[in-house]
C-alpha cells in the first residue's frame, strides 16, 4: 500500500497556471504507473493523464497541450496545467496503480473562476 498526499491546488483566473504535486510513500516499488484523475460535481471521476517511470505518458484529449505529467521515480507525481479553464474545475485525485489494486489521494480541489 502507497499513501498519496496532494497538494497545489488553489483558485485561479481562466488562462492561468497551477502545478499539482503528489507524494508518495510506502510501496512505492509496486507501483506499476501513476495517473491523475479528476471530478466535477455531479460528474463521474474521469482519467486525465498517466505515465510510467518510463517516460509512457497519455492524456485526456481536453488537456492535451496544456497539461504536462511527470514523475520522479514514483516518489513524486507532478501536474502542470497552462491555459487553464472553467471546465478544468475539480477535486484533482492522485492514483497508484498495482498488479492487483489502486491507492488514491484524498483529492485537492482547482477551482478556475473569474
């Protein structure tokens, strides 16, 4: 099991920037990739970018562009979101994925509002 801790989230104008940054502790060699997830509310929680130590990353197709995943190592997951806008608005989730079972953060909200 890997406890995830997020943190960056914050208000900001449409066309701003924020950088969202996960930590991780634990298993962390378990860890086959790392993904963040977001949810609107009333809306179902919906992938928005992964990657592999490796390098393999993939994007929702509304965020391609403009959000950038990283990590260092598993220890660290980042998410930098340029050009953000009001449909961005969410609780942000960290997500480890394992063989057999997922670890989650307890989520931190970015609210894009004028």
């Amino acid at each position: 099991q890997v406890s995830l801790v997020e943190s960056g989230g914050g208000l900001v104008q449409p066309g701003g920037s924020l950088r969202l940054s996960c930590a991780a502790s634990g298993n962390i060699f378990s860890i086959l990739s790392m993904a963040w997830y977001r949810q609107a509310p009333g809306k179902q929680r919906e992938l928005v970018a992964s990657t592999t130590n490796d390098g393999e990353t993939s994007y929702k197709d509304s965020v391609k562009g403009r959000f950038t995943i990283s990590t260092d190592n598993y220890r660290f997951l980042f998410l930098q979101m340029n050009n953000l806008q009001p449909e961005d608005t969410a609780v942000y989730y960290c997500n480890a994925r394992h063989p057999i079972s997922n670890d989650w953060g307890q989520g931190t909200q970015v609210t894009v509002s004028s």
